[in-house]
C-alpha cells in the first residue's frame, strides 16, 4: 500500500469471443491461401515466374515453400531446368535430286539464371517450337549440299554445323543446346536397291579388273620367264656349238698329226660320217623317236656299228 493506495497487477485478458473471431479469421486466411495459391511449393529443378498485378517479377520463385497474395499475384510459367529432348523427322532433298526422310533428336534446356529463364518467358513466344524450326531449316539446308552418300557418312558433321550455326540464337531465348544427333538417313526403298545395284555393279567390276590385273601380271610373268628361259637355252646351244665346233677342230688337227697327207676332202669326210653316226645313236637312244631318217650314203655296216656303240669308217 503506497499513500493509502493499493497497487494490483491488472492482467489483459482477451474476451472468448474475439478470440475466436481471430482464429476464425487465421483459418478462413488460411484457407483461402490454400484454395488460391498463396501457399506453393515449388519443386526441384524447377523456378516459376510471377506476375504481381500483371506485371513480370525479375525475382524468381526456385525450389521449396513460398508464399504468395492471392489474386494480386499468379504464377505465369513453370519453368523445368531438366534437359529435355525433341525427336522428330525431316524430308530432304540432296546434291543428287533424291528425296529422303531423316531422323533427328535435339538435346536442350533452360539456363539455370534469372535473365535466363526471363527471356525464355517473355522473349520470344514459344521458344522450344521456334528452336526445332530453326534446326530443321539449317538440316534441310546443310543436307542440300550433300549428296546421298555423304549425308551417311557425315552426320556428325552436320551436328557440329547445326550447333555451331544456332547456339547464339538459342542462348538469346534462355536456351542451351547439348546435342543435336542424326539418325541414319532411310531412302525410299527403290533408291535402297538402286543403290545395292550400283555397290554390287561397282563390287563386280571391281574384282573383274582385279583378276585382269593378276592374270596379266601372272602372263607377263610366264613370259619373263620363257625369254629368260629361251636366252638361257641360246646361250647353252651356242655354247654347245663352240664346243662342237672346237671338238672338231682338235679332231682334224690330232687327224692330220696321225695320217700325214691326209686330204682335207677325207678328213670332212670322216667328221661328217661320224656327226651321222652321234645323231643315230642318240636318237635311237632317247626313247621319244619313231622315225629315224638314215643318210643315203650309210651302209648297212656303219648303221649296226652306230646303234651298238662301235663305229667302222672307211675313207674312200
């Protein structure tokens, strides 16, 4: 008691029935944020862009629990940050006038940062379809250049080409490109068995010209080796002649030594009876002959004595 006044602690005390009037009200809040969006939870990989009273907001909602004033402020777009793919088929004409259908997947995404995934809301309208346009153009352009046998062994060069030609544009809309693959050209299948014609037309003429190379070779070489061999024996004849021819000299000269006044008539005479008698023994000898022509001039005597070894001259 201070003064003759007594001093108690009042304590606040809220009536029951505000204080139900504001749980009420919190769960009415909540509720409502709940039916319109005001709570979110954005998920991985994924950022989501708002508008507040229409207008773009440059802060972006990224993975987890955000919330919002409903009405004022909706989401415009859910962006994926996942790569992403498009398959799809392009008909295209050739260097050589031939009309065929490729295959061919795009690999792309959406930059992870704010201007980023900005452009690629409000940049440009539909950004992805735009992309496939363009890469279809540049395929469809690259391919004219090309004949049909190069367009299947220079798809990566294609790639590389579509790539280096449109990642700049991509970039301007958000966009990344991780890959551009090509898939194997399918030609009509007429062209399919023109072409197997031609490969095995090429493939026959081919082994034709081959075995004509290896048969001249093979002759050119027989005949290498019949000049060789036709050289060879001319030089063993002609050696064979010398020898004769010198046999022969020595015989007429030791001839000469043995019977002094001998005639030079004679001593031919006795060389060429002998070169008779050589010829038909070795005739009669090689087992290959069947007929002998026997000089007129040999007798019955100088015949015998030539086929048994022996040898009986006279000298007339």
């Amino acid at each position: 008691m201070v003064g003759g006044f007594s001093c108690k602690k009042e304590t606040l005390t809220i009536p029951a029935p505000v204080l139900l009037t504001i749980v009420v009200v919190l769960a009415l809040f909540l509720v409502f944020c709940l039916l319109f969006g005001g709570i979110m939870i954005v998920p991985g990989r994924m950022v989501y862009v708002t508008e507040f009273l229409g207008k773009p907001q440059r802060k972006l909602l990224e993975s987890g629990l955000h919330f919002r004033i409903p009405l004022l402020t909706r989401v415009s777009y859910k962006v994926s940050l996942q790569q992403m793919q498009v398959e799809t088929s392009s008909e295209v004409k050739t260097l050589d006038d031939v009309f065929i259908e490729i295959r061919w997947v795009l690999l792309y995404s959406v930059r992870d940062d704010s201007e980023a995934v900005f452009n690629y809301a409000y940049k440009v309208s539909q950004p992805v379809k735009r992309l496939v346009f363009r890469v279809e153009n540049e395929i469809r352009q690259i391919a004219s250049t090309m004949t049909l046998a190069a367009l299947y062994s220079q798809r990566n060069e294609i790639a590389r080409r579509v790539i280096a030609d449109q990642v700049a544009d991509a970039l301007e809309s958000g966009l990344d490109i991780h890959g551009v693959t090509i898939e194997q050209p399918m030609p009509p299948r007429e062209i399919q068995e023109a072409m197997n014609n031609k490969l095995a037309a090429i493939a026959r003429k081919d082994a034709a010209q081959a075995e004509a190379e290896a048969e001249m070779v093979r002759r050119v070489g027989i005949a290498r080796a019949e000049a060789e061999s036709k050289k060879l024996q001319g030089e063993g004849i002609a050696n064979e002649r010398k020898a004769i021819a010198a046999g022969f000299a020595e015989a007429a000269e030791l001839f000469r030594q043995s019977v002094p006044g001998v005639s030079e008539e004679a001593i031919l005479t006795l060389m060429q009876n002998v070169n008779q008698a050589d010829m038909v023994v070795t005739a009669s000898r090689s087992g290959k002959a069947t007929v002998i022509f026997v000089p007129t001039d040999m007798n019955v005597g100088q015949i015998a004595a030539a086929t048994s070894g022996r040898f009986v001259s006279s000298i007339v």
